[in-house]
C-alpha cells in the first residue's frame, strides 16, 4: 500500500454493510450552526460540528439496537468552521455518530480517517462502550511508518453510539441550595462506591446514581452534617485497554470520553434524567452537589492513541501540539494529550459544558482536575488566562462553587494560591504540615498556625476570603484516613505495577505495627490519631473536606492509588463494629460544633496582631504555661504543643464592629505524653468549659474549669474548650 499517497487522502471511500441503494434518505435540512450538538426542537434534529480543518462531514444513523447502520448524510452547510444540518424526521432517541473527511497527515498535526466513527462532542448521552481493538486507531498498528501510515478498516462496531436526548424534565419545587462558602463542608465520594455495598440499596441500583438518592443514604449523608457532596468523576470515560487485560477498570474515571453525557454505567436505567432526579432529590435534603470534571485532557491518548472524537474531528485544533512537531503532543497532563484551551472553539466546548451542568442539570458547582492547565496559555499559566476570565465574567460560572487542583505536571505546574479571585483551592500544604504535625515531626509549630488560619501567605491577595483554602487530610487519591495511621508504606501490588505507582511521601504512621494490628494499644492510638486529625480539619479556618467513608473507619489495605480498583478494595464496607458506629457520632459531634460556633469559620483572615481600636488580639497562641508563645517556643523544634485562643468579640466581616461570638481555645498536643496546659484568662468570662477532649468519649459530659487551672492534654489529643461567660453556670 502506498502510505504517503493514501495517508493524504481527503476522500477515502468507506465500506460499508449496506449498499446505499438499501439504506434509507432522510429529509435534510440546511439548520444552523448553533447550538453545536444535536438538538431536539419538538418538530426535528439539527446537527451541527465544529471542525476547522475538515473537508466533509457525514452524519451517521443507526438502528435503535445502535448495531445496523441505516444512513449517512453529508451535513449539507459550513457556517463558521461549524457544519450543520437539519433533519426534521429525526427523533430523541436517534443513535448516531460522525465520520470526518479531510487530510490524514500526523506532521501537520491532521489525523483525520473518515473510516473511524467519531463520538459528537456535544452527545448529551453516550450508549455503550469502547471495545478494544486495533480498528479504534487511525493508524495501522505494526505499520514500519507507525502512526504515520494510515488504517481502513471501520471502528464502528468497537464504538459506543450518541443519543439524541429530549431534554424536557419537570423539576417541580426543587430550589437551589446556595450555601455560602463558610456553612460548606465538602464530602468527596464515588457514585459507585458509595452504594455497592449498601444494604439499604436495593441490588440493582447499586452503584448508581439511583442509588444515591435512596432515602437512608440521603439521610445518612445529611446526619453527618457536610453540605456538599462532591463527585468523583461522572462523564462518559473510558477503561484503559491494558486495566481490562489485567482484570481491572479505570474506577476513579480520570479518563473523559465526553464532557456532556453521564458515565452510562452510572444509570441504572436508559434515561439521564436519573441524574437529574439524583440532584433534585439532594437539594430536598439541603445537600449541595459537586462535580469533580477533566477537562485538561481526553481519553484518546498520544500519537499512538486511538481515535474516538476530538482527535478525528480536529486535532489540529482541540490539542495542543509541540510548535515544531505538531505530530506530537504537548502532554502537561501525564496521559499523553492536553486540550487546548487556548482555542475559542475549545474554551466554547469547555464553558459549554460547565453551563449544561449548571444549568440543565442543576449542579452546585465543580471541582477541576488539574486546573493549572485550565490557566495555561502558551506563555505559561495565566490567572488572566482566557479560560479563568471566562468563568470570572460568566454570570451563571461565576455564582457557583468552583474549586482548582492547582496543580499538574507541566513546567511551572505547581500553582496553589496563584488563581484568581472567586475561586477555592486544593490545600496540598495543610494536608502535609497538619499530617506532620499529628505524626510527631520536628519544627512543626510555625508552619501549624499558619495552616490553621487558612493559609494566608498563600491565599491572603486580592481581597480572597478564607474559604479559598480547601483543607484536606485525606482525598480519594491516596490513603483514608484509616491506612493513613495503619502504614508506613503503599501496598499497591493489586495494581500491576510492582508497586511503582502512588505516592511514597505520604507523612503516615503505622504507630507500631504495618497494617491491622491486634494490639490495644495501638488501636486506641490509631482511633485517637483520626479523631485528631478530624478534628483538626473541622476546626481550622477555610473550607474543610472529608473523604467519605473516613468514618467508616474504611480501609484500601494500604492501597494508595486506588485508581483502578473497582470492588471491594475501593468500595464502602456498611457492615460496621462498634468503632465505627463510634466515629460516625464523633464526626456528627465536631461539624455542629464547627456549624455552632461563628468563630471557627470566618469569612475573612483573622490576624493575630493587636487591634488598638478594639482594645484585643483576635488570635493569641498560648504555650502550655499559659503565657503568649515568644520566638524561642516557636523555634523549639522539640515543642509539639501549642493552644489557639480564638476571640469571640474579633469583628465578623470588614466592619468596624465588634463581634459577640463565643470565644474558644483549641490545644494541640502532638507529644507522645501528657502536657499540662494551664488555662488563661479571658475578659468577661469565669472560667472554660470544654466540650471535646479526643482523649475521652463523646458520651462524657462537658466539664468546666477555672481559669489558671491545668487542663492534662493525654499524648496525641486535641482539646477544645469554651469560655464560659460571668453571668452564665449553665453546662450547654
């Protein structure tokens, strides 16, 4: 076969199972060229595709079964590098999928082969999935000229279907939930690992978003206290041909296939509006919800990828390809392509898809994976990149929760504190310095208090407030909290990668024992150490996120990139012992408290400076005497115990008020032994009275104490305590 002259073939004839005399000829229309996608007016279909580059582009139909192909029809118009047709015959439900002609030539960054079916980009649902083989890639494999050689063979029968959806849903009283930043506690889960093991969910909605919304998970959810349940993945993606050979699946769904359609597994029947009740049926609980989306990358890989959409549609245009080898692509990703957000088309399709959720669907808002390379220009990232101004500037963008993973694996990637005003971020140093501290490690003291108060040398620019600060422990990428106190090392091998994956630096302590341990000690220990550090996280200023199933006391076997694990090592275990029935009351205990009391979630930076005009000192930090810490304690690298006192008279907001909060003073002792922490005074009160102590049981009562009298902090606990006012002996 002559390679060079066929890979440059722009109207390759395609085979076909029916002769054209045999399939059928809608009626078409001309249509228009918005809104791209398919859209369902009442009365027809109109179809219309972005490509730049393309020279003809046909509309494929298929049978309902998605397995005959009936017709396919060149859209007949090209308005705007946008081609477009109206079918009136055309009804929700059609399957369809397009094949894309134009010049296959990998040097130029074009791959266009008409015989690949391509999925719509816009498809608001996808039927099916990929099934691996070599007729998915554009190119022959084992071809001496590898992606530069050309293949015919045709990948529809590997290929999921689009369907055209009626986007009509009755969504009678449910309201928005609009919870302010500073009432948010995230809830970060899987749709389908939440309820694979529910018992309350009935088998065949295991797993999906119907089994989400059964009534004992919802209310479940909502004991907890969180507001906000955010959503690993759920756009069509795609499982990795080498996991399925090795038994396993793409579980996290870091993989997208499309940015519009729900993950069809998800669905447990054949209507997306499964989704929408899902939403409805949380916002009736007050539970807002978050979508954890990809857009920094697509599923179909490098130049030895497979063609399945955007690489087939317009390569040239939705990736970003090395300026002087546009075969290649520039991967700031780790999986092989990057979107190209610097392309108008691209951005469209981007904020497209953000309003569909937002408004079609309802959603509260959107956690973005990577989103370094949402603000990367091809200068480098950019707070005042195109994407990040579009979303400032978009008046539904800018009203909902929208929070970064400030980071990727570019130059220059790492961008925690660097966006723009509006937005909230991954806290990857309050994770590690609050994971240190807990652990014992040395010096930690400074780098504690900053973290605590919602880390404003990072986020404290631009008129930010503190909730821009997303704390964190535990996420789904990497151990529960559980493993977190149980091992010292990953245990991966379930992956097939001898171990290699995942993160080694994790700042965990097995305290004694590797993995499960039938020492009573070391399990009081452990159980104390996650009390701490939920604690910690509920109680620091910013935005607090729990990984699900932390209190469940869940485990991953030590597994901390649990990525491709779909069954029980991921899963929730709801057959729970008496520690976890336990845990879950204590985290019900520590967010009311956080919800009670004002002080422990301002919406602007506490500073620990003197306020002459107020006559007080908003934040103090204590040393166990009782006196203000001086610098010779905060250099002890030895000291591992510090008391936080909270001034409930500091202003609320911005004006020049007082406040009339509680005043609160929280002790951290992450000594291995007992620290007797005197207690100060404190204007207008008679004494404290403390209302959780992780040393004790959430069933003792509150106690009180007089000022100037020791409260013994155990080893490794965290105290929190109320100042009890001169006219006030209740015990509330």
């Amino acid at each position: 076969m002559d390679t060079s002259q066929t890979s440059r073939d722009s109207d390759k004839s395609v085979a076909t199972d029916e002769s054209p005399s045999v399939m059928r000829h809608s009626r078409v229309h001309e249509g228009g060229s918005f809104p791209l996608g398919a859209t369902w007016d009442g009365l027809g279909v109109n179809f219309a595709l972005f490509s730049a580059h393309a020279t003809r582009v046909e509309l494929c139909l298929f049978d309902e079964t998605g397995e005959r192909e009936l017709e396919r029809i060149e859209l007949p118009e090209y308005t705007d590098e946008v081609w477009h047709g109206y079918l009136p015959d055309a009804r929700p439900g059609q399957l369809y999928g397009y094949r894309v002609h134009g010049p296959y030539a990998p040097e130029e960054g074009h791959r266009f082969n008409p015989n690949k079916l391509l999925l719509d980009p816009y498809a608001k649902q996808i039927i099916g999935e990929v099934k691996w083989d070599e007729a998915l890639f554009g190119y022959t494999i084992g071809h001496p000229d590898g992606d530069l050689s050309f293949d015919e063979r045709d990948s529809a029968p590997f290929m999921p279907r689009c369907r055209v959806i009626d986007p009509a849903f009755t969504w009678g009283r449910s309201l928005e939930v609009q919870l302010p930043w500073d009432h948010t506690i995230l809830y970060e889960t899987h749709v389908r690992g939440y309820t694979m093991r529910h018992p309350s969910v009935p088998e065949a909605l295991r797993g999906t978003f119907a089994g989400l919304m059964v009534n004992d998970v919802i209310d479940y959810i909502r004991s907890l206290g969180v507001s906000s349940v955010e959503l690993l993945p759920i756009h069509a993606f795609v499982d990795d041909q080498h996991l399925l050979e090795q038994g396993l699946r793409n579980y996290w769904g870091y993989n997208t296939l499309g940015f519009f359609a729900p993950h069809s597994r998800y669905l447990s029947g054949e209507s997306i509006h499964e989704f929408k009740e899902m939403v409805a049926r949380f916002h009736a609980a007050d539970l807002e919800v978050i979508l954890d989306v990809v857009y920094n990358h697509t599923a179909e890989g490098n130049e030895l990828g497979p063609t399945l959409s955007l690489k087939g549609i317009d390569n040239a245009s939705y990736y970003r390809l090395m300026p002087d080898e546009p075969r290649y692509y520039i991967d700031d990703t780790g999986t092989g392509n990057t979107l190209n957000l610097s392309h108008q088309r691209v951005l469209q399709m981007v904020t497209d898809s953000l309003r569909y959720w937002a408004t079609e669907m309802h959603v509260d808002g959107f956690r973005f994976d990577l989103a370094t390379i949402l603000g990367r220009e091809p200068h480098g990232f950019d707070e005042g990149g195109g994407f990040l101004d579009s979303c400032r500037q978009d008046p539904i963008l800018s009203q909902v929760k929208l929070i970064a993973e400030p980071w990727d694996c570019g130059p220059g990637g790492y961008q925690v504190g660097g966006f723009p005003p509006g937005w909230a971020e991954w806290n990857d140093r309050y994770r590690d310095t609050v994971r240190a501290f807990w652990r014992g490690d040395e010096g930690q003291l400074p780098e504690l208090a900053t973290r605590l108060m919602a880390s404003a040398d990072v986020f404290k620019r631009r008129g930010r407030r503190p909730f821009a600060s997303v704390n964190f422990v535990t996420a789904h990428d990497g151990y529960t909290l559980h493993d977190l106190v149980a091992y010292n090392d990953k245990h991966n091998a379930a992956n097939g990668e001898d171990n290699r994956d995942g993160h080694s630096h994790n700042l965990s302590w097995n305290h004694g024992e590797e993995g499960p341990s039938d020492n009573p000690e070391i399990q009081a220990l452990r159980l104390r150490q996650i009390r701490n550090l939920i604690a910690t996280t509920l109680f620091s200023q910013g935005t607090p996120m729990l990984l699900a199933g932390d209190e469940l006391l869940r485990t991953q076997q030590g597994n901390n990139n649990a990525y491709c694990q779909d069954n029980e090592i991921s899963w929730l275990n709801w057959n729970l012992d008496g520690d976890a029935h336990a845990m879950i009351e204590y985290v019900r205990r520590v967010t009311a408290l956080r919800l009670r009391y004002p002080i422990l979630r301002r919406g602007r930076f506490l500073s620990g400076e003197y306020n002459e005009e107020m006559g007080l000192k908003e934040v103090t930090w204590l040393a166990p005497n009782g006196a203000e810490m001086d610098i010779e304690r905060w250099e002890d690298p030895e000291a591992r115990t510090l008391g936080l006192l909270l001034d409930g008279r500091a202003q609320p907001s911005g004006i020049r008020r007082a406040g009339a909060d509680t005043t609160l003073l929280l002790i951290f002792n992450a000594h291995h032994d007992e620290v007797a922490f005197q207690l100060p005074e404190a204007p207008s009160g008679s004494g404290w009275r403390c209302h959780l102590d992780t040393s004790r049981t959430i069933e003792e009562e509150p106690f009180q104490r007089a000022f100037g009298e020791e409260h013994v902090m155990e080893g490794r606990s965290l105290a929190l305590l109320e100042l009890v006012q001169q006219d006030s002996d209740a015990v509330t």
